[in-house]
C-alpha cells in the first residue's frame, strides 16, 4: 500500500478514536458503493452522521477541509441516501468533516459538524 494511503489510514483511524470519545457509535469505516466510499458512518443523539476525513501534514496548501470538494459534497449526500435506503434508517442525517493535521511538531483534529447540507 502507498505512503499516502496509510497516512491517510492512521488519520481515519484517529478520527474513529476521537468520535468514540466523543459518545458516537461507530456504525461503518470506509462504507463503499460503486466506486465512492463513506470514511465513517457514526450515530450520536438520534442523528446519522457521514464524515469525511481529511488528513494532511501541512497547511501550506490549505486546511484539510478545503478539499472536500463540491463533487465530493454530492457524491456524500448520494451514499447517504442509498445507505439510509439499504439499512433502512430513519435518524435525522448530517454530513460531517474531521480535519487533521498531523506531522512531527502537531496533531490536531478540528471536527466540523453540519460541514455541508443536501443543498450544495
């Protein structure tokens, strides 16, 4: 597996952790459909939660959360619904963010809640 993709798989995994913490049950990682895939679907308070995950080393190009682009938007909220069809749910659905910058000097883990809505 490339450098990349386990970095981006510790950052994932940080983020489950900092969820659980959180009082979120982890109900799917990487939850794929066709090609797309959901990095986590959690559920806290009645409310379904998909989060994003974007893990970088640096700022010097932006925020991790920048890069969740309008595409990435669109593609989220349609898994979103097919997931809610196949599983059946019910819960109030929001689309989340965790970004993390993670290297030698930092690790921090900023967590955008309602990040984007169906209407992007």
């Amino acid at each position: 597996m490339a450098e990349h993709n386990d970095f981006g798989n510790v950052g994932e995994q940080l983020a489950q952790e900092y969820l659980e913490q959180k009082g979120y049950q982890i109900l799917e990682t990487n939850w794929r459909s066709g090609h797309n895939e959901v990095d986590i679907v959690a559920l806290k308070d009645n409310i379904l939660t998909f989060v994003e995950v974007k893990t970088r080393r640096t700022v010097k190009w932006g925020e991790p959360q920048l890069f969740v682009t309008r595409e990435k938007q669109r593609s989220y909220i349609a898994l979103a619904n097919k997931y809610v069809r196949m599983n059946n749910r019910n819960e109030e659905v929001r689309f989340d963010i965790i970004a993390i910058l993670l290297n030698n000097n930092q690790r921090k883990i900023e967590h955008i809640e309602g990040a984007f809505s169906i209407i992007c």
